[in-house]
C-alpha cells in the first residue's frame, strides 16, 4: 500500500516539478516590471498557482509519506520538515518558512497589485523549490526505489 502510494506520488511530483519548470522559465523570459500585459500577469498567476501548488504537495504530502514509510513518527508539520532537513532534502528550515510564507500570501491576496509585489520572490524561491523537490526525487530513487 505505501509503495504504491509513493510510486503516485512520485510521479505526480515528477509532473509538478515539470509544469513549474516550464511556467518559470517562461516568467523569466517576462522579467520583474512595474506593469504587466493581460497575458503576462496570467503567466505570472499560474507560475504562483504551480508554486503554491508545489510547496503544498512537497510538505503536506510527499515529505510525510516518506516519513511513514520510514516509520518517523507522524507529527506535527515542524517535524515533518525537520525530517526532511534531516534526509538532505531542504537546505535549511528557515528557507522553507520563507517559501511557505511566499505561499500563505499568494494563496490569500487577491489584490493585482499586491500580488505583482511578490512576483520577485516567486521567481526566486521557485529554483529553490525546484531543487528541493529534484533533492526529494534522487531520495526516494536513491532510498524507496533502489
């Protein structure tokens, strides 16, 4: 049952890890502006939309998997990241507040102003994301897939 769990969840990470690529890639092509086109903002808003996403999946679901799959106590959100720091998957936990920070203002700001302010960071923490969640793949093919 739990093989099969992190098997799904792998591959949906795989995709989300992809979609976000890509949505970032195109954002950097955009650049940070003081104003943005209709289809430029869409851009930007799903790029957010795949990062909060991310972040979400990654910490809510894939890093407690992984820690009942290795019998780690199923805890609070905190010791679920701490885990993960433990495994090498995160570069620290501070860095991870932060992008769930970036997260809680996406998710709860409706305002388009508001939202551009935090395009920058988005663009920035979305490599971070990025890495955490290639470091989270190589671990479950390196430990649960061997």
């Amino acid at each position: 049952m739990i093989h099969e769990k992190i098997a799904l969840e792998y591959a949906q990470l795989t995709k989300q890890r992809d979609w976000l690529a890509y949505s970032l890639q195109e954002c950097q092509i955009i650049g940070i502006r003081p104003t943005y086109t209709i289809d430029e903002f869409g851009l930007f808003e799903t790029l957010c939309s795949r990062y909060a996403r991310g972040v979400d999946f990654l910490i809510r679901k894939v890093f407690r998997t992984i820690d009942a799959y290795e019998f780690e106590n199923q805890g609070t959100l905190i010791d679920t990241v701490n885990n993960a720091d433990k495994r090498g998957l995160i570069s620290d936990v501070e860095t991870l507040r932060i992008m769930k920070d970036i997260r809680n203002t996406l998710v709860h700001e409706y305002i388009e102003e508001a939202l551009s302010e935090v395009f920058d960071e988005v663009l920035e923490y979305t490599e971070t994301l990025l890495e955490i969640m290639d470091a989270t793949l190589a671990y479950i093919d390196k430990t649960i897939h061997k």
